[in-house]
C-alpha cells in the first residue's frame, strides 16, 4: 500500500534548470569572478530565484564552488570548504546527485567563465570517467585561461595551473603538459628580477611537486642561484634561503652534483645569517639550530672542499650560548585551568582570533610540568600510601601480557618518578578530553588550515629536519582534520627521529654498540639521554616519557610502531595529547623564528 504523505522523490536534473537560472547572465555580470566569490554570487542569486528549479540549480552550482581545490591531496583534490565535528561538512564530490552529472556536462559547453568552465569540466570527469578524455581537456583549457599573474596567484591560478598540469600527465597529453610547462618557466623567468622575493618561486611549484623540468633545470637552477646571491648581498637572508634550496633541488636534477652541494652550503650561510639578525636568544637558537642541520645536508664527499665540519662546530658553540641564554626569556602562557567552565573556556581561547594567533592560543592550552613540584606530589601520595610501595604493581597490557613491573625492587626513586609520570597522564586526559577536543572543533569551525600550512609551519620549526618536513605536516594536518589513525602511524615514528636528531646535535650517541654494530635505540632509551633535557626541558622531557614511551602508561610509540595500536588506542584522549605535543612544540618554535625573523607577505603558501 502507498503512502500518498510521503514525500516524492526529487526529480533529476536537467540542464533546462539552469536556463531557467540564467546562469549565464548571471556569470556576465561578475565576469572576473573566481570560483570563491561565484559561491556568494549563487547563493545570492538564489534568494531572488523565481522558481524552486532555478533556486535548485543555483544551490547546486554555489555549492560546487565552494569546494576547495587541493591538488598537492591527490586522493581529495577537492575538500569540502567546511568540516564539522560530527563528521559532516559542506559540499564535497559525494554529495553532487549522480543524476546531476549530464546536466552539469551541458552546461560545461555553454560556459564563458574560466574558472567555472575548468571546475565544473573536471568534475564530470572525477565523477563519470566512461566520458573519455573530452572533458578534462576541456578542463586543462580552462584553466590555463587563469591570470599568470601576482595578484591572480595569490587566488585560485596557483592550484588551476597545478591541476591542468596534473590533468594532463594523467590522461598523456603530452602536448598540453609541454605547453604548461613552457607557459610556467617563462613567467618565472619573468619574474625573477621583480621585487616580489617570492614571486618567482611560486611559479616553480606545480612543475616541482608534479617533477616537470621543461629540459631547463640547469637554466632554472642557474637564475635562482641569481637570485639567491642577490639577496644575500641585500642580507635578506630569509629569501636567499628560499632560493639557494630550491637551487639545490634544481641543480639536482640537472645532474650538477658539484653547484648542489654549493647551494646547500650557501643556504646553510643564509640560515647562519638570519641567527646573527635575531632578536633575542630564543630566535638565535633556532636559527643556529637549522643552521647546523643544513650543513649537514651536505653530502660527505663535499664537506672537507666547502668546510662544512669547521662551520658546524663554530655553530654548536654559539648554540649553547645561546641556549644559556634564551633560559631567561622563556614565557609561558597558559590556557584556562578553572574546572567548572573548561570546555567553554578552551573554546573562548581560541575563539574570533586571526588564524596563526588562534593556532598558537591552541597550543597554549596547556604546558610542560614543573617537574620538581609534580615529583613532591608523588613523593607525598606515595607516602600516604606505604603499603602499596612494598607490594608493587604489575602493569598488563590489553592482550594479557605483563608489560611492566613497578615495585620496591625498582628503588625509590623510580617509583616516586612512575607515580609522576602516572598523575601526569590524569592531569593530561582531562586536559584533551575537556580543553583540546572541544578547542580543536573550533579551531576547524573558524579556520580553513589546509595541508600547506602545517608544511610551512614544520619548515620553518629548528626540530623539524628538512627532509621530514612535508611528512610531518602531513601527520599534523592528519590529526586537525580528525584523522587520528593517520596521525599516530605518521607521528610516532617521525618524532622519534626528530628526537634522535636533537640528541645528535647537541652531541649525544643515540646507538649502542653491540658484537660490533652500532644499532639505534628507541625513543624510550632516548628519552633518558641527558642532553634530551638539556635541549627540551625537564618538564616536556618527562611528557614525552609519559605519553610516548612509558610502558606504564599509553606507549604509544611502540604500540603503533609494532602493529599493537588498534584504532581506539590512536583515538584515545592520551594520543590527542601527542599530537597537539608535537604540534605545539613545532608551532611555537616556528613562531618564534617568525617574530625575528623577516619572513614573506605569506607564510603559508
């Protein structure tokens, strides 16, 4: 029997929709618009909508351009504009009605605004490839229509060049890559003597991540070593920077091992440059710091020629004197703390703040213990208690094994150290539960921090090695989004080499040699190397301990590293704590580099 109440299914849509919608008078009127203010021009135009099938049409099209256009993400080149805390979000490839899919390739064809033409011709084909190669050619046209310019770059033709140059590889049309690929390197060219430092940078990206050279790496390579030189005559060392690594890169591929290994030393000159510029210890410190790490990225056989090995050792002096004294600039700040009202208060910390500030109030919702204090804690309790320290304590993991044994046997001492890495882990609990989650959903409400970002931020970090930057953001970027599966399978192996390259900057043997091999230990041996407190602090030395590697506690670290994490262990309230820990100590170095340091107009881009 039928149900005349229920509501009848929408009829598909035609593409007499959107005549009715006068789309293209529509588009007339706002004939430079890019895709992110065709989003407010169609809903717009719907409110004025003179039927329910043009009011359709226009939502459908306001929401297809609200997407954002990631093409660095190749399993989600386009993401949704808004991503809520209960799963949902605006408008992705998902939601786009299969019946949709013809009426949108009609209108492709009858479309004069680029942006549009080349968003809409992609997206028929991601979402119906039996179409065959017309319409990402289509696509590929459109959008290399988009402005090469500086202004145009800084919108929507960065990630268009990018993904017609991503169309192209993938269906083989060779003609159109080369066309790009000609089309980029001459306006680089173009623009390598403006006074936009990183303007011609910018140019290079697409053919970079997409490792397209045109056959003129060596001329590339030659004109930003130009560059770089410029700059550095001009002591803007954060642009020399730039342009002596991304020399590097270049001259790699053009097989100039010799003019690589001299950029990589000049760009360790620059690094040593912005140190001496630095305001303040705690900036000179990072930037020694990165300066090191640079020089080492010189290959071996090069350093005695370039005098690598000298410059490092002159660097790790003015490091430590320089660690001596950033100990008295040091400023905690601190998020809320009263227990009534700590979720609306994580939220207000974060709340109506420009992005970066609002990241880094984020990562000052909470800090490192004040280790004496918490050890006095733990000394008292254990004492009020007496008993329970003569009979110890088994700890089992969650497959029945006995993973750790804590009792009088172990010494007094590492019991009062057990117990405050034990109330440590309560205090950190409530802290992600009631204060990180809730201010992250806000953070993610407000903020539209793409991947991108959380590279730049890891870039400019001293704990960050260069060659760990993109992986790490992405591990970053994984856990903001949610993600946390990724997260910790990306993170915990990633910051154990960030710890061990620490530790071997500032002198420490992180191997022990056994039978004649010199293997590396793990983070928990790491973990009680004296130099890891002397770099990082007693306090997040014992967080680290606690959270990563206490066999005690969640052990992260080597739960996931074996294969024991399931998926509720890496989205427990202890690995949300890791990874707003590794985001924090790698946000607030970056910024403090940030504050002294003369970075560009943008730092994320």
């Amino acid at each position: 029997m039928t149900d005349s109440s229920a509501t009848p299914a929408p009829l598909p849509f035609t593409f007499a929709e959107f005549v009715a919608a006068e789309v293209s008078k529509i588009l007339g009127a706002h004939a430079e618009a890019d895709c992110h203010a065709l989003n407010k021009v169609f809903w717009k135009a719907k409110e004025g909508a003179k039927s329910a099938a043009a009011s359709r049409a226009l939502e459908l099209l306001a929401g297809i351009c609200s997407m954002r256009l990631v093409p660095e993400e190749p399993a989600h080149i386009y993401r949704p504009m808004f991503e809520f805390s209960d799963g949902g979000s605006s408008m992705t490839l998902g939601h786009i009605p299969k019946d949709a899919i013809d009426a949108l390739a009609q209108l492709t064809g009858t479309l004069d605004s680029a942006p549009l033409r080349a968003r809409l011709a992609d997206l028929v084909w991601l979402l119906d490839r039996s179409r065959g190669h017309a319409f990402p050619l289509m696509a590929i046209q459109a959008y290399r229509r988009l402005l090469l310019s500086s202004d145009a770059w800084r919108g929507e033709s960065k990630a268009g060049w990018h993904r017609a140059m991503q169309l192209a590889k993938q269906i083989h049309a060779e003609d159109e890559a080369r066309a790009i690929e000609t089309a980029l390197l001459d306006a680089f060219f173009a623009a390598a003597g403006d006074e936009d430092g990183y303007q011609a940078l910018h140019y290079l990206h697409a053919l970079r991540v997409e490792r397209r050279s045109g056959g003129r790496a060596q001329a590339v390579a030659e004109r930003l070593e130009a560059i770089g030189r410029q700059r550095m005559a001009l002591t803007h060392a954060f642009e020399a920077q730039s342009h002596f690594e991304a020399a590097a890169e270049w001259y790699e591929w053009a097989r100039d091992r010799d003019r690589q290994a001299l950029m990589l030393c000049l760009a360790a000159e620059a690094i040593t440059m912005q140190a001496g510029q630095a305001d303040g210890a705690i900036v000179e410190h990072h930037w020694l710091s990165k300066a090191i790490e640079a020089y080492r990225r010189v290959p071996a056989r090069f350093r005695a020629q370039l005098g690598t090995e000298g410059a490092i050792e002159a660097l790790r002096r003015r490091r430590e004197d320089a660690g001596h004294a950033m100990l008295g600039e040091m400023v905690v700040i601190r998020g809320p703390r009263d227990v009534g009202g700590r979720i609306q208060a994580a939220v207000d910390h974060v709340k109506g703040r420009p992005a970066l500030e609002a990241l880094l109030a984020f990562c000052g919702l909470d800090s490192p213990p004040d280790v004496g204090a918490l050890k006095a804690a733990a000394e008292a309790a254990l004492k009020a208690t007496p008993l329970s320290t003569m009979m110890g304590m088994h700890v089992v993991a969650g497959d029945g094994r006995q993973v750790e044994h804590i009792g009088p046997d172990n010494g007094w001492q590492a019991q009062v150290d057990a117990r405050a890495r034990a109330m440590f882990l309560e205090h950190a609990n409530k802290v992600a539960l009631a204060e990180l989650l809730p201010a992250r959903d806000q953070l993610r409400f407000e903020h539209d921090f793409r991947l991108g970002d959380f590279i730049a931020i890891a870039e400019r970090s001293p704990v960050v090695p260069s060659d760990r930057v993109r992986i790490l953001g992405q591990g970053l970027y994984a856990g903001y989004c949610g993600d946390m599966v990724q997260a910790m399978h990306i993170l915990m192996p990633q910051f154990e080499h960030v710890v061990r390259q620490v530790l071997q900057g500032a002198g420490a043997f992180t191997a022990q040699h056994d039978k004649g091999l010199d293997m590396e230990v793990a983070l928990g041996r790491l973990v009680e190397r004296p130099q890891l407190a002397e770099e990082f602090g007693d306090g997040l030395t014992l967080v680290i301990h606690a959270v990563m590697c206490d066999r005690a506690g969640p052990n992260l670290r080597n739960d996931v590293a074996h294969g024991l994490a399931d998926e509720e262990a890496c989205e427990s309230a202890l690995a949300l704590y890791a990874w707003w820990l590794i985001l924090q100590l790698v946000s607030e170095t970056c910024a403090a580099a940030m504050d002294a340091a003369t970075p560009p107009d943008q730092p994320f881009v």
